[in-house]
C-alpha cells in the first residue's frame, strides 16, 4: 500500500488560519461616493492587481486633490524603478516623478 497513516496531530510549521495574513492597514482614507476619489481608486487599482500589474505599492497618502502613493515598478528590468505617483481627483491625470530608491519614493511622499 502506497499512503500511510494518517497524521494524528497539525503540522508544527503550519501556522493557525488566523495568523497567516495580518489585517489590512488603513493607508488613505477615500470617499468613494465623490466621482473623482472613485476614479482615483479604480485607476490605482488597475495598475496594481491582475497579471498585468505595472506597480507595487510602497506607502500612499490622500492629500487634497490628489492620491500620492510611492510605486516600485515590477516589470522586469535589470535595476528597479521607483517613482511618486500622483492621481488627481478632479481630472484624474497620473502623475509620474521618478526616484532612485523606494526611500527616496517614501520621503517624497511625506514630504
């Protein structure tokens, strides 16, 4: 017979359902119900999700006009790319300015 018996107790390596993910952390606070923050949201989503993704998002922020959010570009490249991104809520134009590093992103940003 190829199969053994079955284990008796949980596998010390696996961790408990309730530990494999931390919650989700707050990072912008949008009010989706405004057309613009809507579209702001949809934007950063698309370029973020899917196998097609362009970005991964390092930090975000909600100014007034506008979603900043610090991005590593994942496209294969041989050095990454890094940039502050700007979404704006009224027109809903992205907004580009390249960084040499992640931190440089991030301190743009607080910035």
């Amino acid at each position: 017979m190829c199969f053994g018996p079955l284990a008796t107790s949980a596998s010390s390596r696996r961790r408990p359902p309730s530990l494999r993910k931390s919650p989700p952390r707050i990072a912008a606070l949008l009010q989706i119900d405004k057309p613009g923050e809507r579209q702001a949201m949809d934007t950063l989503q698309h370029y973020t999700t899917g196998q097609r993704r362009i970005w991964k998002v390092l930090a975000m922020r909600r100014d007034a006009g506008a979603l900043r959010v610090a991005v590593e570009w994942s496209r294969r490249r041989a050095a990454p790319w890094f940039a502050l991104v700007s979404i704006g809520f009224s027109d809903g134009v992205v907004d580009c300015r390249f960084m040499n590093s992640g931190q440089a992103a991030r301190a743009a940003l607080l910035s």
